[in-house]
C-alpha cells in the first residue's frame, strides 16, 4: 500500500490540515455507546477490530510528513518537549528499536532497517533520512537515540520507568498535546501525572490500570482510546502555548461550529520495553472536524448525544463548556434520535459531498 | 492471553559440571531472537511424558547484537522433569520452542551502586547484571555462596572481574555479608537470588541493618498468576461443562468451547468479563473486585481467576 502524503499542510496559522475521505472513514471514533464515561478501556493492541488505525503497532497515514514537519517546527521553537532522564538510556535504544522494526515491517514502501550485528542502516523515504549507526552507541546518531526515532513518528511518546511497584514519567516527545505539560510532569509517579483528572480516581480506575500495567508484558501491548476537542486543527495545544490557542475557543460561532470544531482522539497504546523492562507510551493524535465526522451517519448521531449528556465535570475538564452547546445544536440536526447500534464501525464505504 | 512463542536452535550445549549445562539458542529461522535485559528469564516449553513443561531459565547474557540467547541448567536432583532433559536428551542443533523474554527482576536504574548475593545457580540473573552494570559504568559488588566442589565452575564464570567487586564464598555462613552490607553508600540497591533460606537470610540481615525495602529486591520467577489446579466450569444457560486444565484460563477455555464470553484487558483489570457465579467459590486473581465484592464470591473475573471448588456454576 502506498500513502498519499500531504507534506504541506499546516496544523497552525492558516490551518490546511484536513482529512481525505479515506481518512475520515479510517477514524478512530471513540464512542460505542450513546453515552462516555471514564472507564479502563483497555485492550490488547492486536491488529483487526473496529478500525484500521489498529492494523499496525504505529499507525502512519496521509499526515506523516506534515506531523513531523510540524514537530521540528516546535521542537525549534521549545526544545524543552523532549526530555529523556539519564537513566533511561536503555529505554531510549528499546523506543528506537521497537520504531524501526515496526515501521519497516508495517510499511516496507517507505521504510528500510538492514542490521549487520550491531551495525545499523536506516532509511525513511518520506522524509529523506538515510543514516547507518552503531546499535547501543549514541555517538554515531546525529540526535539521542529517542529523539532521534519519534522526530520521525506521528504522535507523542513518553518513558515510564517501573520501580517501587510504580510507574515514572521519566522522559518523553511531546509535541501534539491535548493540554499537558511534559516538562512540568516529568519524574512524576502513575497517579501524581493523572492528578488532574475529575471521577475516575473515585471510581478506582487508576489504581486497577496501574496494577495492570505493572504487569504488562513483552510482546503483549496494549492499547486504549482517549478524546477531547479542539479548535482549528491544531495539534500543540501545550500549556506552554495556552495564549496561542486559548482564544480560539471564543472563535466558534453558529456559521463555522461544524468546520472549527474537531474531535481529538488519541489512540494509547502502551509495549513493555525488553532491555530497560520500561513501558513506551504512545499518544498518537487524530483530528477530525465535526463536519466531516457528520458525515458518517451513525457518528453524527452518536456524537451528538455524547456531548448532549455529557458529565459537566468531564466538559470542563476537557475544556468544551464554552462551545459545547453550538456543537451540540449543530450536530442535531443529523440526530433522528433512533436507536443506534453498539459499536464504532461508520457502517458506511462512502461519504456524501460536504454539505 | 495468547502465548508469542519462538522457535530456538541449540548452536551449542557445553557441560560446565557433573550437575550445570549452558545452552547458546539461536532462531531457527536464521533471523535474529528477541531483545531481552538483565534479570530477563526464557521460558522453554518442553513436552515430556505427554505433559507441557514450562520451565524458566535466566538469560546470562543480552548482547545488544540480538544473536543468541545463553542460559545454564543445573540438573535438579531426581529430576523427572526439564533439566533432566535438558542434560541427557538435548543435543546441538535441536529445535526448541519458548516464550517471550520476560523479566520479573530487572535491575534499578536510578540506582548509584548495586550489590548482589547469589547462591549456587542463582549467580545466572547476575552474569546478565554485571554485564549491563560494565557497560554503564554503574559500580557493582557480588557476594556469590556456593559448594565447595562448585567453586571452580563460578569463579570461571567471574573471571575478567577484579577481586574488588567478585566475592565468592563456600561452605561458609552468610555472616559475612553484615560487613558488606553494612557499609554501602546511600543510593545503593540490594538483589539477592538462589535458593529461599539464603534469600531470607539475606534479606532479613539487610533489614535488620536499616535497609529501607524498596531497595532490597529478590528474584521471583512469578508465574502463580498463571494456571493452578485443574476444575470444571459449568455454563447455566448452555448446559455446557467445560474442563479448564491447569495450563489454560477460563477465559481461553470458554472461547476454545466455542461460547463468546464478554472480555477486554485479559489482565484482571477493566472488569470486562464478570460474570456471576451461580455455586462454587472462586480464587480471585484480578484486580478489579473490591473487597466485599471479592468476600461475597457472587462474581468472578474470567480472564484471569479459577476455581478453589472442583466445580464452579457460572451465570453464562
């Protein structure tokens, strides 16, 4: 399978980030039911089910190029995104190893690993980087071993090291984040990071997903959907930029809810990392418009009732309440309010034109 | 959870003593085995006598080239089972499956220094240790207690390290380690591995030294999460009985039987797969159930808890 790259879209200032039909029809929508509540929806990262956005371990799409261009863009701007501790050095080799080998098997069209023992070529045609290395030396790669390989990845990563029965935030690549701050959580333990998160502590599911994750083993990732919206497509929306985009939430009218608004879904997979015995976690962001999600039909429906139902604490929490309720009318009127079935699948192959 | 399992042939097979055999595995397929850290163990699955055996060995080594894997074997006396197998039957050039590399003792790597005491085999995790500890430059110390007769093969397995760091004691009382853990700078992290009375031992003594717990660590192979006793569930709605045998989970059983059992993280954690128990008690291994819930044995989680009756009745 060959991808279409869209290397010149932006994910800022003039916003041409969009979605093919394809693209739209390959979303993970979140939503099985007609109503969301936190819950540990965790389950093996195994390709098949509901969505080809699972069908590899890393998903690579039609916004590869433009995310990576996206990411040096920030990364130039504040270096502080990427941060690995010292004493993940092994984790950082496990990241680059687990990358490459993923991305050359799920993708041989556009990614290349030839191994001699410990000397190592690697080539990514989408972004035209060839470099041959030595494996477990970082002297001979141009950037540390994890910035290196998640500069050429979609999605952020973090690095959790497991010790005292606990998981550390201890090093990460973040760029495209839904309002966290790597620098502001890194060495933090599982329930520190996740302090700011409304009902789910009550309900305990930390406490069970930590248990879980302390045994997550080699060989056996896992994987969990996670949503919030955004304004515009636009992939950093950090902390640290929160005056950039924290006024676009006032932008939203009646005339370009449908257009503005998107859903962000980030598909979390989570692989326990052989040599250094960390867990790599990946956030890897999707953006869809509102618009274009209605044109599925069993999406706009559903959809439309989530966020009409919504707990008003996980709206605040998420940041909808200024603009939930446009969203909401908007999306009514796809809405007939007949029984939908349980299930993510768009049940449909194509979309209508645009309205 | 479906078990990944690679296909490894014996490059050699050397015997070190009337009682220890090393093993070099490299893939059948020619490729390359999987990568694995210090403190990793591999599961062999051997079958012998019509019975699956899955015994766990420490990788001595993990070399960053990912061209073999190496273990040794010490035959247990009496053994019916793998390691007499292992050092009568296995020649060079057998093919033999495994599991994944999975690691219940990695090492700490914030720690400043590390200190290590084995006993007899139990030096194997360690050989893997002091490799990574070498390659990082983080300072190390073994105490390594063994027979009298052993002596030999271990220090030849220490040899290259200075005397400094290497510590082998036989037929001696651990006594002597309260010197050593005794003066270890802050920062250090303690691992012991052998047999149980000298972990206890140790683990009592640093302990009893002021060690604060989460820097003592000892080996585990785990795995009592994994099968148990045999029994038979039986499906109310369906009428079907179902023999869960002591290597498979309930969940994979009811699946195999051919009935969709409702199921997520296959992990004991997102409470997917409860379902309610109409007679019988369960052995509650998940770690979704509160206390009360757990107490009243009113549910039981497929993915990963048995039965502690012969016979369990599940609402199904």
């Amino acid at each position: 399978m060959s991808i279409q790259f869209k290397p010149e879209e932006t994910f800022r200032d003039d916003f041409t980030y969009s979605n093919s039909d394809a693209a739209v029809l390959r979303f993970p929508f979140p939503f099985p039911e007609d109503a969301y509540m936190y819950s540990v929806n965790i389950e093996p990262h195994v390709p098949g089910g509901a969505c080809p956005a699972y069908d590899n371990p890393f998903d690579v799409d039609e916004h590869y190029v433009a995310e990576c261009r996206e990411r040096a863009k920030v990364l130039e701007q504040d270096p502080s995104r990427c941060k690995v501790l010292p004493h993940m050095l092994a984790a950082e080799w496990d990241t680059l190893e687990l990358l490459m080998e993923s991305l050359a098997t799920s993708y041989p069209g556009a990614f290349t690993l030839a191994r001699a023992g410990t000397d190592w070529t690697w080539e990514n045609r989408p972004l035209g980087i060839a470099d041959r290395f030595t494996f477990g030396d970082a002297a001979t790669l141009p950037l540390p071993p994890f910035e290196y390989i998640t500069r050429q990845a979609q999605g952020d990563f973090t690095l959790q090291d497991q010790r005292e029965d606990n998981l550390f935030i201890d090093g990460g690549m973040v760029t495209t984040q839904a309002d966290w701050s790597l620098d502001f959580d890194v060495g933090m333990t599982f329930h520190q990071w996740h302090g700011p998160v409304p009902l789910a502590h009550q309900k305990g599911v930390f406490d069970r997903a930590l248990k879980y994750l302390l045994r997550l083993q080699y060989g056996h990732p896992v994987r969990r959907l996670n949503w919030t919206m955004t304004i515009n497509p636009r992939l950093d929306t950090s902390p640290e930029n929160y005056p950039h985009w924290g006024p676009d939430r006032t932008t939203v009218t009646a005339e370009n809810v449908g257009r503005k608004v998107h859903l962000r879904v980030e598909l979390q997979s989570l692989f326990r990392l052989p040599r250094s015995n960390a867990i790599l976690f990946g956030i890897r962001c999707y953006l869809c418009s509102i618009e274009d999600l209605a044109r599925v039909d069993v999406w706009g429906k559903r959809l439309h009732r989530v966020l009409r139902d919504i707990h008003p604490d996980i709206a605040d929490y998420k940041g909808l309440t200024r603009y939930r309720e446009l969203a909401v009318e908007y999306l009514a009127r796809f809405d007939d309010g007949a029984p939908l079935p349980a299930g993510t699948a768009p049940r449909q192959s194509t979309l209508p034109p645009k309205r | 959870m479906t078990a990944v399992t690679v296909r490894l042939r014996v490059a050699a097979a050397v015997r070190l003593s009337p009682s220890l055999r090393t093993f070099t595995f490299e893939a059948a397929d020619g490729g390359l085995v999987p990568p694995s850290g210090p403190g990793a163990h591999l599961r062999l699955f051997l079958h012998l006598g019509g019975r699956l055996h899955r015994n766990a060995y420490s990788l001595v080594a993990s070399p960053d080239d990912r061209s073999h894997f190496s273990i040794i074997v010490r035959r247990v006396a009496a053994s019916k089972g793998g390691s007499a197998f292992l050092h009568e039957q296995v020649r060079e050039g057998d093919v033999i499956a495994a599991g994944l590399p999975a690691n219940l003792f990695p090492v700490v790597r914030t720690a400043h220094r590390h200190l290590m005491v084995s006993g007899g085999i139990g030096l194997t995790p360690f050989l893997s240790y002091i490799a990574a500890f070498e390659a990082a430059g983080t300072p190390w110390e073994l105490h390594h207690f063994c027979r009298v007769d052993e002596r030999a093969v271990f220090e030849a397995l220490l040899a290259g390290h200075p005397a400094a760091r290497v510590h082998v004691h036989s037929g001696g009382a651990i006594g002597v380690l309260a010197e050593a853990l005794g003066r270890q700078p802050l920062g250090t992290h303690f691992y012991t591995c052998g047999p149980a009375p000298l972990m206890d031992a140790a683990m009592e003594l640093a302990v009893a030294l002021g060690w604060p717990k989460a820097r003592l660590h000892a080996e585990s192979f785990g795995g009592a999460a994994e099968g148990g006793a045999p029994f038979v569930a039986v499906l109310r709605r369906s009428g079907l009985e179902i023999a869960v045998g002591p290597e498979t989970s309930l969940l994979d059983a009811i699946e195999a039987a051919g009935v969709e059992a409702p199921c997520l993280c296959r992990g004991g954690a997102c409470g997917q797969c409860l379902i309610e128990v109409a007679e019988g008690v369960p052995e509650h291994r998940d770690h979704f159930l509160d206390d009360e819930d757990r107490a009243s044995n009113r549910f039981i989680m497929t993915c990963v808890s048995r039965s502690t009756t012969p016979r369990i009745v599940l609402d199904l």
